[in-house]
C-alpha cells in the first residue's frame, strides 16, 4: 500500500462516519479510469481484497467510501432518484436493504463469469450476491468456564442463566436489537427457528444482561473477564478477536446456527457499471474469495476455496446445524415498520419480565 493511501486512511479514520480512502493505479499515475465503492467493510479490512483486484487491474483507480449501512441505502436512493450518478459496486451487511435496492429496481442484472455454480441461495435473479458466510456466534471468557460446562445450545444458556447462585448475574452480553441492524437480523431468524426464544430472552433479561450496539463492545468485556459469555456475536469478528485474545473462546451453538452474508450489487444508475461488475466478479471468483479467508479475514462463500475461515470449513465442522440467511425478498419482511416495532417491544417486554 502506497504512502498515499496510508495518509489518506489516517485521514479517513479520523472521521469514521464518512471514510474514504484512494487507491491510486499500480502502472501509471495518470488520471485514468475509477471504481468507486460505498462499503460498509472497514477500510483496513477490505485493503487486501483492493490490492489483489488492482494485481490483476494495475491501470485502474479506486475511490472506497467506508460508510453506515443506512447512509449506503440512503446515499444510492438519493443520487439515483436525482438522476446522478453513483457508485460502481455497494457492499453492505445490512441484507434487508441490499435486497430493497435490489427489489425495487434500483440494482442491474448481471451476467458475470464467477456466478456460476454459486448457491442458489446466495443469488437473487443476478443482481444481487451473498459473499461471505458468517455465523452467528457465543462467545465466553475461557478462564470463567473453567471448573464448569460451557453452554453450547440455547437450552443450555437458559439452564446457565437461570442458576441460583447468581454466578454470572450481570456477566452476560447480547446486541441491544433496536441499534444494532445486525443483532436484530440474528434475533429475529432466531424467532423463526427457535420456539422458546422468547423464553431465552426472559432468561437474558433476569440475568442481567448488557446490551450493546457494537460488536467490539462485547468482545472487549468478553475477552479480559468482565462478562462471562456474549450471545449472538458475528463470528467473523469474533474469529479476528480470538487470534489475538487467547481467553476469548468461541461456541457454534449446536442446535441450530444462523449464518449471515454481506451482499454486493452494481446499481442502476453507476458511473462505471463494466467497472463495478468486473470487481464483483473478482471477489465471486476463486483468487477473490481466497483473498477474502486469508487476508480480509471474513469467512468466504466460494464452494471451492477450503481451509481455514471459509464455508467448506465450517460445513465440515458444523454440517446441518448451519442456517444461511437465504438471499431474497423474504428479508424485505423486516423492513415493515410495524411488524418491526412489535417484535422491538415482545423484546423489550421479554427482558424486563423476570
């Protein structure tokens, strides 16, 4: 990575609501063409996944706008409606909204080499595309554990919860669902295969749970002791905090686990759409998706790419309890205000009833 951008990164994480970071072209520093992404991967973590695209693209340029998953909603409305252009690719872990753009006409159909033989579930109509497979996660603090069972369904996290002795009142973590896009997400698949989850929600708010909206928030707390245990936790972040953390451990819940992806599109109305799509074919493509495990550290989707942090790996230690969010209109379900202001309030009821 050029001096450049390392300044222009500082620069950008001096300001982390509108970040922004350029990638200037490896063979020639004249102006030449540009591909610009709103993503809400931070820039450091999608670096590696730039610098193997331009290995193979030197003459192109990027312009990277580290942003919100609402502002990326909302900033591809707003240029669209009025006639502007936007950016070549949008990335997003926010699946309810990539599936509005894409629903409501607001993302191109594409004909891209590395889509075949992608999951069914992962592609909707090509225009919209799964790129990683992320669990949902528990995670705990190995030394409170130490002279007991770690809990590994959610049966055994309401037994956890429910003792008597209070052992770990207070030392239990969770996303608060009303500001945390993704904790709602987990929650609310949970709702659809978990019947007693309102039970395990109760159980939750009797121990004394703590709520937060970011998941480094929780693993911060996890990892030094001050909470026990945190539930659905992304794992992909938790993966990157359990290298570096040797007391943060990490638990597939063995009953059933939820599995979220980021999604990518080209919208309509980009500057440069065989720009956009020929970076998004890049990172569907094998080379891509093995940048995406080993540098990106994000758990890679391709059928073919195996070894650590990828889908095949977690198949074979996971296999059917694994639950992938499918890719399709049914997110768009919890986009209903009202449908989504009930479950907010059967939640906060269920916590405050103990």
């Amino acid at each position: 990575m050029t001096v450049g951008v390392l300044l222009t990164l500082l620069l950008a994480w001096s300001f982390p609501a509108r970040a922004q970071a350029v990638f200037p072209a490896l063979e020639t520093s004249e102006e030449g063409p540009v591909v610009t992404v709103y993503s809400s991967l931070d820039i450091a973590v999608a670096a590696p996944l730039i610098d193997a695209f331009q290995a193979d693209n030197p003459r192109l340029r990027m312009v990277y706008h580290d942003l919100q998953t609402l502002d990326i909603y909302e900033r591809v409305l707003r240029e669209t409606d009025a006639g502007a252009d936007t950016a070549d690719l949008v990335i997003s872990s926010a699946m309810d909204l990539q599936m509005k753009l894409a629903n409501d006409g607001y993302a191109r159909r594409l004909a891209l080499a590395n889509a075949d033989g992608w999951p069914d579930w992962a592609n909707w109509r090509d225009t919209v595309f799964a790129l990683t497979y992320e669990p949902a996660v528990m995670v705990y603090h190995k030394p409170s554990f130490a002279d007991g069972e770690v809990p590994r369904t959610r049966a055994a996290l309401e037994a956890l919860l429910g003792r008597t002795d209070d052992a770990f009142f207070g030392r239990v973590a969770a996303y608060d669902i009303e500001r945390a896009g993704v904790g709602f997400l987990f929650l609310a698949r949970d709702a659809a295969h978990h019947r007693d989850v309102w039970r395990l929600v109760r159980g939750l708010g009797a121990a004394g749970v703590k709520l937060y909206s970011s998941s480094w928030a929780i693993l911060e707390r996890v990892a030094d002791g001050r909470f026990a245990i945190g539930y659905n936790i992304l794992g992909s972040y938790a993966t990157a905090w359990a290298e570096r953390h040797a007391d943060l451990g990490i638990v597939l819940p063995s009953d059933y686990t939820v599995v979220m992806s980021r999604l990518a599109l080209v919208p309509e109305a980009a500057a440069n759409p065989d720009l956009g799509g020929r970076l998004l074919d890049f990172l569907l493509s094998r080379r891509g998706q093995a940048a995406m495990a080993r540098e990106a550290k994000l758990p890679a989707l391709h059928p073919r790419v195996s070894g650590p942090n990828t889908a095949s790996a977690l198949r074979a230690d996971a296999g059917a309890q694994l639950r992938p969010i499918a890719v399709s209109p049914g997110l768009l379900v919890y986009l209903d205000q009202v449908k989504r202001a009930r479950f907010i309030d059967r939640w906060n009821r269920a916590l405050r009833d103990k």
